[in-house]
C-alpha cells in the first residue's frame, strides 16, 4: 500500500499546474489588437488581474474568485489580446460588483461575478 501511496503522490506532484502548462490553442494563431473589443481584463486597486467578457453596454461577466471583498476600484480595459502588453485607452472605472449568493471561495463553486460599468455621459 505505501509504493501505491508514494508513486501517486510523485504522480500528483509532478502533474504541471495551469500556470506551467502552455497556453496555445492547436491550430490558434495570436489576436489582433482590437479584434476582440469584448474581451476585458481587470485590474482590481492596481495589484490584482483577471479576465472577463462584455456581456452588455454595462456589465462584464467574470470569475468571482478575481475579487477581494475589500476591492475600491475596478480598472476596466477593453479589447486586451496580450497581458503584457495593456494598453492605456478603452478604460472604464467600475466599482460596484455582484457575485452568486452561493460562491465559496475555498471550494470555487458558482464562481461567477457581473462587474457593472458607470453609465456613460
């Protein structure tokens, strides 16, 4: 039992975590700028990033995971194909976010949050 034990934690151990494993599609090729304007990345009080997807005028669809419950300010670009490469037009500031009733942070479930944009003028 403990060679079954040890071999299966090696195995574990040596699986790459999403941040190692290459991130190409097979037979993608890289976007354009602007060639996804609903694309969005967020930037949550300048130290934190995900991405999400315009869903309406005024909303992005996002993981709820990607917010403390602390977060003030909610940086919006638009359009992003490159995370090292943000550029600084096509940006909304948000503050205000909703998340499923249910979502659990330690477990991930009905992780889903709707970020709603200012009203523009």
């Amino acid at each position: 039992m403990l060679p079954v034990l040890i071999l299966l934690v090696c195995a574990i151990s040596a699986e790459p975590t999403l941040y190692q494993r290459k991130a190409n599609i097979a037979g993608g090729k890289p976007a354009s700028l602007g060639q996804f304007p609903h694309q969005v990345f967020l930037e949550m009080d300048n130290e934190f990033d995900c991405g999400g997807a315009l869903i309406t005028s005024r909303h992005v669809l996002t993981a709820a995971h990607c917010f403390s419950l602390g977060a003030k300010e909610i940086k919006v670009t638009f359009g992003v194909v490159n995370i090292k490469d943000v550029p600084s037009k096509n940006v909304a500031y948000a503050s205000h976010f909703t998340y499923h009733q249910y979502h659990s942070r330690p477990k991930l479930t009905h992780d889903i949050a709707v970020v709603q944009l200012p009203t523009r003028t």
